[in-house]
C-alpha cells in the first residue's frame, strides 16, 4: 500500500500528458473521495465522464495511447498507417487537416476516445480477425518480436508499434475500402529491407487470405531481395477466385480482382 498523500498519489499515477479513467485511478488505490477532492481542487481536469488528466498538462494523441497501453489489460497498439508513419515511411502517407491514428486491439473501442482530442481522429481496428497468435499483438525483449517501441517523451516509457513487415499486411486489411491499391501500391515500393523471417512467420499465422493473396501479389511486382526468400507454397492462401476490386481485371496466379492500370504492371 502506497503511503503517499492522494495529491502526491496523482503526481505518480498522472505524469506529464497522460489520462486515467476513475476505474484505473481506484484499481490503484485512489478511493472515490481522493478522486472528487482532486477535481474539486483543481488538481484533476475531467476530459469526458469518468476520464481524467491532471490540470494545466497537455494531451496529446501519444499520451493517450500510451495511456491506453498502460491501463488495458489487452495489447494495445498503434498499428497499420500509423506504425509506417512513426517508422519513416510518411512520405507515402497522405496529409489531412484531421490526423488519423490507427489503433489495434481485441479489446472494445471506448466509448470516450473520440471526445478528448478534436483535430485527431482514432481508428479502432479489431486484431482477431488478423492475428490469432497473442505473440504477435504483445510486445517482448525477443530478436523476432512483432512490435517495436518507439520514444515519444525523454521522461515516459515509449509506444509499442507494429514493426514495418506487421503493419503493411495491417493496411492490406483495408484495401480498397479506406486504403486505394494505388496506396498500398506506393507504401511498398518504400519497403526496400524488409525481413524475411518475419514476413514468414507473419503470414503463416494470418487469418485473412485477401491479405495474404494481396501482399504477395503486391510484393512480386517489386522483385525485392527479401521476396526471393519467401517460398509461395508454404503458405494457406485458399481455393476460389475472390472480387478484391469491383469491375477489376482477375489475376490467374492469386486469383483477385485488380484494377486493370496495375495489372501487369512493374
């Protein structure tokens, strides 16, 4: 049991830009008395019903994500877009007035995320139907770990990420509906020294076969050193043809539907 004094309590559990909701802050000892003294003082500011900052601190998006990190019991993580964004692939990515952060997670979207920040827009991405394997969604000190960390502020603990190999077969999860073929087209042509290995072990344990057709259809076009490396017929890519984009042209080899500007294309 912590002896600080609740004030001092809030210092430690609240540092600089980040959230809680009361459930966390009473999950860490902050009865519901300390929690209404400290937003009748002032010392907590309330960002939507039952969610908390301390007063005069700015939130960012990275605080809130990090926040959401710490106070979840599932992975959390910034994923897909996002992830190639905080990994150097921005160039590709395009520019909007409202920023778009791309979350994933089996947990529930909370219902409060998208009151706190108005020029930030979070997209909640389920992971089940992607990646079965918790491995992959949870962040470890192995060499073949899936997620990265990222730092975001010299005194708190960094963000975990998809890695680059994790985060484009994210993105193909939403082609064509909010991610065109031209994009993801574009997204690749960056991805000069991808791993191998990862890209292996990701794609055996992906659920999705319209990810799995798409990437290596996308990435055979590139001819990269890393593709050479990955044997087709190790991997569960399913039977049937599969309408990817509408009134596209069929590719016999993986059986989708293109659009017919990059059919053939190189």
């Amino acid at each position: 049991m912590s002896t600080l004094k609740p004030r001092e309590r809030i210092d430690e559990l609240l540092p600089y830009g980040m959230i809680a909701t009361r459930k966390w802050l009473s999950s860490q000892g902050m009865n519901r008395h300390a929690i209404d003294n400290a937003l009748k003082s002032k010392k907590l500011e309330s960002l939507a019903v039952g969610v908390y900052t301390r007063s005069g601190f700015p939130v960012s998006w990275q605080g809130i994500v990090y926040s959401l990190q710490r106070m979840c019991d599932q992975p959390i993580y910034l994923g897909g877009l996002s992830a190639l964004e905080q990994l150097g692939f921005g160039q590709y990515l395009s520019v909007a007035k409202v920023q778009n952060i791309h979350l994933y997670s089996e947990t529930r979207f909370p219902s409060w995320l998208g009151k706190i920040l108005h020029d930030v827009n979070f997209k909640w991405h389920g992971t089940k139907k992607l990646w079965p394997d918790v491995s992959l969604v949870k962040y470890s000190e192995e060499e073949e770990n899936y997620l990265r960390e990222v730092n975001w502020h010299q005194n708190l603990p960094p963000l975990k990420i998809s890695c680059p190999e994790k985060a484009y077969l994210e993105i193909l999860m939403d082609v064509p509906k909010s991610i065109s073929f031209d994009h993801a087209n574009e997204l690749i042509q960056g991805m000069t020294s991808l791993s191998p290995k990862k890209l292996e072990a990701l794609l055996k344990s992906c659920r999705s076969v319209k990810v799995k057709r798409l990437f290596f259809w996308f990435a055979e076009k590139q001819k990269y050193t890393w593709f050479k490396k990955l044997d087709i017929e190790k991997f569960d890519l399913g039977k049937g043809k599969r309408v990817i984009a509408e009134s596209g042209k069929l590719d016999k080899k993986y059986l989708i539907t293109v659009p017919e500007h990059l059919y053939g294309s190189n």
